[in-house]
C-alpha cells in the first residue's frame, strides 16, 4: 500500500487533471475530459513498514538524482526481502514485489509507449547507535547531522529549506532524504549540504534564484550545486546566498534585499555574481547584514546598517562594502547576526555593534552602539562562541559555559520563567555544558558532550521537535 501522505499527493495530482474536465461541464459547451496523463518517473521512493515489510521499524525516504536512487537503513537491519512503495504516475513497473537489494536492483517504468530505469542502492548503516554531530540553524528552523552521516531537522519549512521535497513544517525531528552529508549551511532562504564525496547540494523553494542555478525553479528536495563543491565558507540570509572560494573572492545570487550581492542596483539575480571584494579569509552573516574579514585582518561590511551594526558610526545602510573602523584590535572571529555584530578578538575581548534594546549586548544598558563597543563582563571568561539574535545573545565559554543577556519574553534566558523586563547583564545557565550552539532567530539550541540536542525559547513552527503545540520552552529541553 502507499504510505498516507504519499497517496494523498498522487491522489491531489489526479483529481487536478479531473477537474479540468469537471470545470468545463459547467457551460453549455460539449463536455471536454482531460486525458489522465501518466509518467514514467518516479517522484518518491520509500520502505515503511507494511505487512511485506514487517522488520521495517521506520519509514525510510529514498535520495533520487537522476536515474540514481540512494537509501541507508538503519544498523542490523534485513534488505534480502523488502517491497519498496513507489510514487509515481507510469502504467507500469517492473520488477514488483520483494526485492533482494545486497545488490543494486534496476527498476523500469513505462509510460505513454515510453520507458526509463532507475538503479536502486540500499545500504545499512554501519553506526549502531548513531548521534548528532552537527548542527545549524535558520530562524525557526534546524538542521543536524548524525555521525553515520544522515540528516535530521524540523520547524519552519515554508521555503523548503528542510529539504523533504514539501512546504510543510516539522514538528518532530524528521529524517531528510539525503546521505553521506559531512557539513550543513543553512538560512531561512536555503540549506546547503556538503557530502563526505566534496559535492555540494541544495534545498530552497529558490524563488528568489538564491541557489545560483540560473532560474527560480523549486527544488524543495535537494539539487546538486556544482559552483559550491570549492566553498570555503558560505552565508545563508533570508533571501540569499553567498559564497567564499578558495582564492578569497565573494559571490551571491538571490534576491539582493538591502543590496547584499553588492552590485550597487537592488537586481535580483538567479545566477551568482561576484561580489566586488577580494582576499577574504572570513563570512559571516544570516540576516540582512554581511561582515567580511580580510587576509590582512581589515574587517568589511555591507548592507542593512539600521541600528548600526556595520560599527561605522552611523545608521546608513551599504551598498557595496565599506572597511570597518576597529578600535586598534586584531579580530579572530566575527559573528554577524540579527541586527548586531560582534567580534572577537586575539586577546580574547569581546566588542559589540549595533541593536541592544533589549540588553542584548551584555553592556549592562539598552542603547543601541553604531561603533565597536567593548563588552567588559567577558574579560576574565575565554569566549569561544557569540550566537546573537534579534532580541538576545548567548556566549559560550571555551568550557562549555553558557551566558544569556537580552530579552526573555520567550524564555530565551532558559531560567525557566519569561518576563518582559531586559537582561542587560549576562546571567548564566544552570547545569548546563555545551560543546556547540546554535538558532540565531528566537529558539536556542546546544548539543551537550553526550552528543545529546536541547532547546529554549520559542516553538514557532515546532520547531523544538516536540511534536505538541506547546508555545515554548523556559529552560532547556532534550530533542528525541
């Protein structure tokens, strides 16, 4: 049988060529039938368990690319005997039934007199307790690979940036269809996936032709990107792209909101175009600000400066990079994000730039700063990661400490109480460890030195994985 969801699309597809006909009938015109057109593709691919399937424990969702179809199964498990449940449109497939598939089993399709063939290849997972190693985040949104290299998310989904091949949110952690993944970008436009082969692939919506493909076509499951496979480090904002290469240039496609492809016009562009700077070593930005620094140390930026977050003493925004004034540091890391900007320096200081009406810079006031700001209270702790947000800020120690300053409307402080009244010096959370953190927009998440994921704050688009409508969390929370 097909799986529910599946059946539902198929059956969507058809009642849509049916309607064109029903739609007709309604004048006095003769009746016209649209002719249900079949294919000889296959839209998805998958193993559930069913009753030919009964030592399936899951649903498994096949990668298709091309004529390839690619799937990892879980540790221990049988594929001497499965029956796979096919989506698709064609008259006919062969071969039907349980499938031995140790070996790639070759699948053909006909339709309107035409035929074409898929190679199969499953595999079984060699990890058997696999944990997450990896992860990234959008607004609402999050990505997390696994150590046996698949790829695990939920939360907004409405730029099919989760890569499940929809447009629908996720509130539960939900396996996506792709395999071997070694490194994950992601932003609200797009997520970008680097396999352990060096290739390089997409998910968006792309309608802003952020994916650099040359046209604004969905590919909501993902699509290779072979401009990406070099990329040293890549930015994902709310409607682009951007790409550092190995020789230290820049390039963007999308949608060039506050000018964040640097042309000098607000153009939108489907294929990627160089941004006009060189001899970069460093990118960072999620939002609508981008901050580069250079070989040299220089420290640039371009696009929404509203608060000041560019750190050049005003609040004009930058069409094509400016050099940023830093007062006499040498940065080591830059961490652009909502509307402010931090850096880090050699000596370990933290400097801040930009919005902190709600405390968020830990300055110990609500003023916003339009240049680099040092942030004292971090002077004698050695910060190794700053996860700014739109309205609060985490730091986490070399130690896996974590501070919190900012708004706690939504529980961001994870003190297990919200309130309205700004956290403008840092308070420390309890009984917490991190190794690696992440969710720029109003959702935290950290993995903990067991490999195990927890979050706070907001549960928009469920994005907390609970599988409930709860509104959020206060204090931390373990994702299953």
């Amino acid at each position: 049988m097909l799986k529910t969801g599946n059946l539902i699309k198929l059956s969507f597809f058809i009642l849509g060529v049916f309607a064109i006909g029903g739609f007709t009938s309604c004048n006095k015109e003769p009746v016209y039938t649209a002719p249900v057109r079949s294919s000889s593709e296959i839209g998805e691919f998958w193993l559930e368990k069913t009753e030919s399937n009964p030592g399936v424990n899951r649903p498994y969702q096949a990668m298709i690319t091309g004529d390839s179809i690619r799937m990892m199964v879980d540790y221990g498990m049988d594929i001497t005997s499965l029956e796979p449940t096919i989506l698709s449109l064609a008259d006919s497939i062969s071969p039907k039934g349980k499938q031995n598939f140790t070996h790639p089993v070759r699948y053909t399709l006909w339709a309107n007199g035409q035929s074409t063939s898929y190679t199969v290849r499953i595999s079984v997972s060699t990890v058997q307790f696999p944990v997450i190693k990896t992860i990234e985040t959008g607004f609402s949104h999050i990505i997390a690979i696994k150590n046996d290299g698949t790829v695990w998310a939920s939360g907004n989904n409405g730029y099919g940036q989760l890569g499940l091949g929809d447009y629908s949110s996720r509130n539960v952690f939900t396996q996506v269809p792709i395999y071997d993944a070694d490194q994950v970008f992601t932003g609200d436009a797009a997520t970008v996936i680097k396999l352990k082969n060096g290739t390089s692939w997409g998910a968006a919506a792309n309608q802003y032709g952020q994916l650099g493909l040359g046209h604004r076509n969905s590919a909501a499951t993902f699509t290779r990107l072979p401009f990406m496979d070099d990329a040293k480090q890549i930015a994902i904002t709310f409607g682009e792209v951007l790409v550092l290469k190995p020789n230290g240039t820049v390039w963007g496609a999308g949608r060039n909101l506050d000018n964040l492809l640097a042309q000098g016009d607000a153009d939108m562009s489907v294929s990627f175009v160089k941004v006009p700077i060189d001899n970069v070593k460093n990118i960072s930005g999620c939002g609508s600000t981008i901050m580069v620094q250079k070989n040299n140390g220089e420290i640039w930026g371009w696009g929404n400066n509203n608060a000041g977050q560019l750190g050049v003493g005003d609040n004009l925004s930058r069409k094509t990079p400016v050099l940023v004034p830093t007062p006499s540091i040498i940065v080591d890391k830059i961490f652009a994000g909502g509307s402010t900007i931090y850096l880090l320096d050699n000596s370990g200081k933290v400097w801040a730039s930009g919005a902190n009406a709600a405390g968020q810079m830990a300055v110990g006031d609500i003023n916003n700063r339009s240049s680099f700001t040092q942030v004292p209270f971090f002077n004698d702790k050695s910060i190794a990661t700053i996860i700014p947000r739109f309205s609060a800020t985490s730091f986490v120690e070399t130690n896996g400490t974590i501070w919190n300053a900012g708004s706690n409307s939504g529980g961001l402080m994870g003190l297990g109480t919200k309130t309205n009244i700004p956290f403008t010096t840092p308070v420390k959370l309890a009984n917490f460890i991190a190794k690696d953190a992440a969710g720029y927009g109003n959702t935290a998440f950290a993995l903990k030195n067991d490999n195990t994921l927890w979050a706070w704050g907001s549960n928009s688009s469920g994005v907390l994985g609970t599988g409930t409508a709860v509104a959020e969390a206060l204090s931390p929370i373990q994702i299953k």
